[in-house]
C-alpha cells in the first residue's frame, strides 16, 4: 500500500507560507509516506514558489500537484517542478452538468487529451474521478478505461461528499480496481472516511489519500493517524511508516495550520491517552491492555493520569509517585477528598493543585523559587506590546522586557527571558474560560509547561487576563522546579 499525504489547505481558514509548507513536508518525508501533494500549482504564484521549494528539497516522496483538466494547469504544473499531477476530473452527471454545463463526451476527450499532455510533458498521471461514488457505474468505467489507454500510471475514486458505506465501497473497488493501481480518496462528512479508505484497501485499492488530523474541505478527509493505526493495529498490516513520528506530526500541522486537535480525537487526540476513572486506573496498573488498545509509545506518545472527581486512590498514589512523593493510607485518603471537592465544583485539578494539595497534607513546607514583584504592560493599536517584568528569582532580582503580538505574548516572553538562565520551560498549551460573565468577567488562564521530559498542567485565575496568564506559568514553572 502506497500513502499519499494530501495537502490539507482546502481547510476553511488555513493558508500556509512556502516556509510552513516545507517545513510539514520534510517532516511528512520522515514520516515515511510515498507521495507528497504539495498544493494546487493553479492558485497563485505564492502557491506555486511554496511548491517549487518542496519539490526541490531532495525529499524521498513523490512530490504531486493537484491539477484540473486544464493544459493551462498541467502548464503550471512544469513550472513547480513536481514529479505528478493529481487530475481530478468531475464525473458525476451532478458535476458535470451543474457545475461545468458540459456533457460525458466532451469531459471524456477533457480528460483523455490533458492526461496525454501531461505524459508527453514527463509527468506521472495519477487521473481522478471526482464525485465517483455519485457517478454512473458505467460511464466511471470508461473514464477509467480511456484514461488508462491515454497513459494515465494511476487512477482514483473520489467520494468527494462522503456520501460512501463501507459494504458499498468494498463492492466498487472489486469491480473497478483491476483496471489499474487504484487510489481512493474518501471524504469525512458522515464520518466514515476511515471505514470507507479501509474497505476499499481491502477490496483491491493500492494506494489511500489522506491528511494529517484529518484536515480538508468540510469534515475534511481520512485522517492519517486513524486509518495507519487502524491497519497496523487491526489488521496486522505493515504501512512502512516510521508510526513513532505520527503525534509530533500532527502537534506541527496543528501549530502551523492553527487548527487545534479534538481533545476526544482518536490517536493525537489530548484525551486519547489520558486516564481520570479510578476503576481504569486501577486496571492500567494491572496491566495497560485493560484499557488501552495500543500503547502510546507506538505513535510517539505519553500516558496521563489527571485526577478530578472520578479519581480514585489508584490514581492520586500513581500521580504522588510521579511527582516523587509518598503518601500513607490516612494522607492518600484526605488528598483524595480534597482533589474531589476540587473536581465537584467544575474545576480542572492540574498538577500543580495536586502539589499544592499533596503540601498542605504532607506539610511540606515548599519556598517559591520565583515570585512576581512588578509587571507592566503596554499595548495599543499604534505600538508595538511592550512587557516590562520584575521578579525575585531564588531571592534574587531580576529585571526583564519582552514584546509579543499581543500583551499577554508580550508578558509571556518577558517572563520566559527573565527565567531563561534558571529553566527553558517551553509552553505546550494555553487556555482561557470566563468564568463569570461581563466585561469584569473572572477568567481562569489553564497552562501546559514542559521541561527536561517533564511536564505538568498550571492555572491562574484573575479579572486580569495577563495576570492569571502570568500567575499560571509562575506557578507551573515553580512547580516544574520542585521535580529536580
């Protein structure tokens, strides 16, 4: 089977620089899949310099540009360099009448006559049949028949409104796939495309498009991680993909693209791996096949034990024991109560209220290592946001000034320049909840801070967005500290 990764910018709202494009594709190429759609050479000249630069790193996968049947397409195409064109061709009556006001013949000797241009022209023709599970059967396989004898290397089945089902999906592909290599291209609207690229694998396909979290048009498409864990895990078989690779891939289309990853999402999902039911953890310590289906080291991963008030005793001595420390039944009972209190009230228990908690029981006395002494902040639409931050950082002062695009970026990286000689913490999420409503709304700013392969959850809470933002990262940092 032969994977190629689709561009994932027909997103609504995502717009990639050449340098952001590269960036995802070399980290694709280690990843390990075969062919590479680096964009639509068509769109602007932006698009095509983004393209080129992908084409021209030397990476091992095929390098493809979307194209319509269009020379003019295939033109730009040459320009960009690319090793194949991705020819996507409408062949529903639906598409071709609604949308190209042309009839079957006519979009025949289309398709014929631009995938012969672009053999003659070296390129490698993957030819597609856009809205192929809405298409007439027969006419779909003279599309395919005369594409093949105009020098078309591969085909494609586009379910291009994912109106397919698994069991219909398997019928076609045993019908059409001996024509030539078969690629199938599913769509997510109902939320099938991972079952319908499957089925049509199993039935004869050689090949399966996809993306990244699952990005594209609408629901987007078959998402990587699902349908290479599916086959891996499920089906005993072996993509070639290096899976170890598959969460930090998704952690950089998401920071790039800045579409966040579905908490609930399967694989690279925040939850996928985390574990609060004291009944769960229980089994996960007994052995980790009691609840999970894979192990999260296989795709890159770490497993998470958060507490609230499905926690259980199993849980908050397995957290204790993280953070090195050591409870007897009398103090784990107590901490427990305290950490459901927490969690009956709505609140989120981070890692470091467990500290907090686990200190006031135990009575540790702790001394914060850093404290917040001044902070100023000036934003505007004409300047530029300016911090300016003092700490007292192991009794220490420390002065600092950072900029950012906004005052809380601004305060965030004055605060990490100040910190900077004492700890590289590196900031993995932030959130924001108003709390109560109204402009003089009390938020809670919710933080995720690593370090050196630790990492532990924060929060703050202020009418003051940039002071519960910065209370949040002073109270992770100062708890990352208390790890050593």
């Amino acid at each position: 089977m032969d994977t190629t990764l689709r561009d994932g910018e027909q997103t609504p709202g995502v717009s990639l620089t050449a340098e952001k494009k590269l960036w995802i594709a070399k980290a694709l190429d280690k990843l390990g899949v075969d062919v590479i759609e680096a964009g639509s050479a068509v769109t602007s000249e932006g698009e095509r310099a983004a393209i080129k630069g992908v084409a021209h790193e030397g990476l091992r996968a095929e390098i493809c540009s979307y194209a319509r049947a269009l020379k003019g397409d295939i033109d730009y195409c040459l320009e960009c360099d690319v090793n194949s064109v991705h020819l996507v061709v409408p062949v529903s009556d639906l598409h071709i009448e609604k949308k190209l006001r042309k009839d079957r013949e006519t979009v025949l000797c289309m398709a014929v006559d631009t995938t012969s241009y672009a053999i003659d022209h070296g390129l490698i023709v993957e030819l597609s049949a856009e809205d192929a599970s809405r298409a007439d059967a027969d006419f779909l396989r003279e599309f395919y028949r005369q594409g093949v004898a105009a020098g078309a290397q591969r085909l494609c089945y586009c379910d291009t409104v994912g109106v397919l089902v698994p069991e219909r999906a398997a019928a076609q592909f045993t019908e059409i796939a001996h024509i030539a290599p078969m690629s199938v291209h599913c769509h997510d609207d109902f939320g099938l495309a991972t079952a319908n690229s499957v089925a049509a694998l199993k039935a004869g396909a050689t090949q399966v498009h996809v993306t990244v979290n699952g990005l594209g048009e609408r629901a987007g498409n078959a998402s990587l991680e699902e349908l290479v864990m599916t086959l891996e895990s499920l089906y005993g078989y072996k993509t070639r993909l290096n899976t170890t690779e598959l969460y930090l891939v998704s952690r950089l289309v998401s920071r790039l693209t800045g579409v966040p990853v579905a908490q609930n999402k399967p694989i690279v999902g925040e939850n996928a791996f985390t574990h609060e039911s004291g009944i769960h953890t229980h089994g996960l310590l007994a052995d980790t096949r009691t609840y999970e289906p894979i192990t999260p080291e296989m795709v890159g991963r770490e497993r998470r034990i958060v507490l609230g008030k499905h926690a259980g005793s199993a849980s908050v001595h397995l957290a204790l024991k993280e953070l090195g420390l050591d409870a007897n039944d009398e103090q784990l009972g107590d901490i427990l109560k305290r950490i459901k209190e927490l969690g009956d009230k709505g609140k989120r228990v981070t890692d470091a209220d467990l500290q907090a908690i686990a200190d006031a029981v135990l009575e540790i006395n702790r001394e914060a290592r850093i404290k917040l002494q001044e902070l100023t902040v000036v934003s505007g639409n004409v300047v530029t946001p300016t911090s300016s931050i003092k700490l007292s950082v192991d009794n220490q002062e420390v002065v600092e000034a950072g900029t950012g695009l906004g005052p809380v970026d601004a305060a965030i990286n004055a605060l990490r320049k100040a910190i900077g000689k004492l700890a590289d913490i590196t900031l993995e999420e932030y959130h924001v909840d108003a709390i109560t409503g109204g402009t003089d709304a009390l938020v809670e700013v919710w933080v995720k801070l690593s370090r050196d392969g630790h990492v532990i959850t924060a929060r703050g809470a202020r009418a003051d967005i940039i002071m519960a933002s910065v209370e949040a990262v002073v109270e992770g940092v100062n708890r990352l500290l208390t790890l050593e």
